[in-house]
C-alpha cells in the first residue's frame, strides 16, 4: 500500500506545483491591483511575522488549534473523542477511528481563520458588517501568517503524524489540499475579486501543459535512446 501511495503522490506532484504557482501568481497579481480597501490584510500579515520574530512563537494556541482540527476532523468522519490533553509544547487527541483526513487535518486546515469568517460571517445576520471590513480583513491576514508560519514550523520537527500514511506521501497531499482550501479562502476574504473557478481553470490549463511537456520529453528521451542503440 506504501508503494502504491508513494507512486500516487509522485504522479501528483506537477499537478500540486501547478495548483501553487496559479495560487502565488493569482495572490501576487491581486496584492499588486488591489486597492486600498485591502492594505488591512497584508497588515495583519507583516503583524503578526513581526509578532513572532520579536516575541515569542504562540506554541500553546497553535498546539490547541492544532489538536481542536484533529478533533473536529474525527468527529465529522464519525469518531468518537476518548482522550483530549493539550501542554505547552504538544498535546494530543485519541479517536475511536481515523484516517487521513484526521490525521492531516491541522496541517491544512486554518482553524483560527475559518472561526473568524464564520464569526464574520454570521454577525451579517444581525447587523451590518462592511462597517467591520477592515478589522475582519486584520484578523483573518493575522490569523493566516500565524497558521503558515507555525505550520512550516511544526513541520520542521519530526511529526508521527506524517509517518502514519508515509511520509512522501502526507507531504504531498498537505500541499495538494493547502492549495485548494486557500484558494477557498481567498474567494471567501475577497468576494468578486478572486473567484474558485477562474482559479480552478487556470489550474487546470497549467497541469495539462506540465503533463504534455513532461510527456513530450519522456517521448523524445526514448526516441533518442533507441537512436543509440
């Protein structure tokens, strides 16, 4: 089963650096045009970097977080809960079940930020939230760097995690479902700006043409080595 997933996530890996180049392109592109209206985002980014470069690195709130994703995870993929512990530096969930999704769960899922659009997002059913904008704008930019920045932390240290579904293999749908839940995301944080389909599109045509010319190559390198024969 190893081997059939590490062959798997090899065949996908132009796929994925599609996906993340049309996402950084498509980000770039948007910070460069956009008004404004949206310099509250970058702020909350480059506030909380400078956060934890001067402070300290927020362990105990990304290690609830972290643990809170494996859980909700679990319990939408039917799991029971039988342990819950957090510490400083680590903690840990027991479920009644699990799979890759509970398992990989906090790697790409911004818990914080999905709390804050889904609080943003249900203030609009009592008042008016444009007047709201621009702190939601903050927190959700604050909230996005710490998930990236902590994540790649994490995952800089050994994760049993990882070693559960193989490693290669975990890495690779990490990147994969990063891609398409920020691409979510940015469709939600910046409605009519950056749209899933456009993005879902570009994606698609930068994958066919990776795959033509990884294709094309694979032609000619056995074309010219049966030449040589």
């Amino acid at each position: 089963m190893k081997f059939f997933k590490n062959t798997f996530a090899f065949l996908l890996v132009p796929a994925v650096a599609a996906a993340g180049y049309t996402l950084i392109k498509n980000l770039l592109h948007f910070m460069v045009s956009a008004g404004n209206q949206y310099i509250p985002f970058w702020i909350g980014i480059l506030c909380y970097i400078a956060f934890q470069i001067i402070l300290y690195k927020p362990m105990k709130t990304y290690v609830f977080g972290h643990e809170l994703s494996h859980a909700i995870a679990g319990i939408l993929s039917g799991a029971k809960i039988k342990k819950f512990n957090i510490g400083e530096e680590s903690g840990s969930v027991a479920l009644t079940k699990s799979n890759i999704w509970t398992t990989l769960a906090p790697y790409f899922f911004p818990i914080y930020t999905s709390a804050i659009i889904i609080i943003y997002i249900s203030l609009g059913w009592f008042t008016d939230i444009k007047q709201f904008y621009g702190y939601f704008l903050f927190l959700v930019g604050f909230s996005i760097a710490f998930h990236i920045a902590l994540t790649i932390y994490i995952l800089s240290i050994e994760q049993p995690d990882l070693r559960i579904h193989g490693t290669f293999f975990s890495y690779v749908v990490i990147f994969a479902v990063n891609a398409v839940v920020f691409i979510l995301l940015a469709a939600l944080i910046f409605p009519g700006k950056i749209t899933v389909r456009d993005i879902l599109l570009q994606i698609c045509g930068n994958t066919a043409g990776i795959y033509k010319f990884i294709y094309t190559g694979a032609l000619e390198i056995c074309s010219a080595f049966r030449e040589t024969k």
